[in-house]
C-alpha cells in the first residue's frame, strides 16, 4: 500500500450528514414550484450529481422564469437555516482522531463556500483537525479540483500520497483530476451502486477509513 502522507476530505455528506436535510429542502423548493416531489430518499440520492446546475435541470428546473443563480441563493438560505441541526456522520470524530493520533496530515476541500465552511467547521467543533480548510469563492458549487490542486502545489505533497475521502463520483472525479487516491463513502449523497462505478474502494461506514490509509 502506498504511503499516505495526508488525507483530504470532502465535508457534505461525508463528514457531516446532511443528505436528509438536503432532500427535504430541494422537496420543498420543489413543492413551492408545483413540481413533484422526489417519493423517497433514494430517488434523490440516484438523481443527485455534479455539477449542481446539472442535477437542477434533471429535477425539472429550466431555468427560463428564474436563473441558476436564484434557486442556488434559495437554497443556500434554506440550508443554513437548518445545518447546525445536521449530524456529523457516525465516526466522524473517532476517524478524524484516530489519523491524527497517526501523526497524518488532514485537510478539508469543499464546494461550500469559504466563510460558510470555516464557520460550520468551527461550529462543529472540527476546525482543530485540518492543516487547511478549503472553500470557494461563492455558494453555486461549480467545483473544487482547482483548489485542491493549488493547494497540493503550495504544500508540496506528493498526489499519490494523498487519500481523498468524498461520497459522489464528483469526488472521484476530483481526486483523479488531483492525482490523488480516493475512497467513497456510501451513506452520502449518492447510493453504493452509483459509486461502485468509479471502481475505487466503497466503504459503509468510515470506521473502515483507517484501514485504508
């Protein structure tokens, strides 16, 4: 196994558990709108992808009566309301603690917004864990590979001594644009069998996290 010389982590839905919570707004938003809601869960977590705007469009949205921008803005206004209210996924903190006690370098890479994150990451009593917390400049979640390759440069972190830890194909498709492993957790965003596809390893729970850095 190759030596893992700092983990990155994705934050939605991998370390904090807002999947439900995610669900019942864009139902919501849905509702409002007179569109059908999703019938479960695991109708939204197949339908759920990146780029956002792209998962929008699948809903039904045309964007010809309100921009991207707006239903983005809606969103995001709904979710703060209601993060602090999330879980953080079970073993969440043991993971965490468990790397570090390893002496492994940890940083955190998200599609939220950079204030947003930091905030949430310090209300979550996280912030102590992460070398670096990583954002962006806005909340409409284009992506994150830029940054995490800026981030990999200034470092000087050899890529393929990075594990990326995410829950979509969007983080492996990150972590590939990286140069970086990834593992996939399956109790986020998206179902097992969607994640399989990136033929990397699946794990359950991250109590099997450890065993793979």
């Amino acid at each position: 196994m190759v030596k893992t010389a700092l983990v990155i982590w994705d934050w939605n839905g991998t370390l904090l558990d807002d999947t439900r919570q995610c669900y019942e707004i864009e139902n919501a938003m849905r509702t409002r709108r007179g569109m059908p809601p999703f019938s479960g869960m695991e109708e939204y977590r197949w339908l759920f992808r990146f780029p956002v705007i792209e998962f929008y469009k699948d809903m039904g949205y045309t964007f010809e009566t309100e921009s991207y921008e707006a239903i983005s803005e809606e969103f995001v206004r709904l979710y703060t309301e209601i993060v602090y209210d999330c879980p953080l996924q079970p073993g969440s903190r043991e993971t965490l603690e468990t790397l570090r006690s390893r002496g492994i370098p940890q940083a955190l890479l998200s599609a939220t917004s950079q204030a947003r994150l930091e905030q949430q990451v310090r209300r979550f009593g996280l912030d102590h864990y992460f070398e670096a917390v990583l954002g962006q400049k806005d909340d409409l979640a284009h992506g994150k590979a830029e940054r995490g390759r800026r981030y990999l440069e200034s470092s000087g972190v050899d890529p393929a001594q990075v594990l990326f830890v995410g829950d979509t194909d969007h983080d492996y498709a990150v972590a590939s644009a990286m140069g970086c492993r990834v593992a996939l957790l399956s109790v986020g965003h998206q179902p097992s069998a969607v994640l399989e596809r990136c033929g990397v390893p699946v794990i359950d729970s991250l109590a099997e996290l450890p065993a793979l850095v």
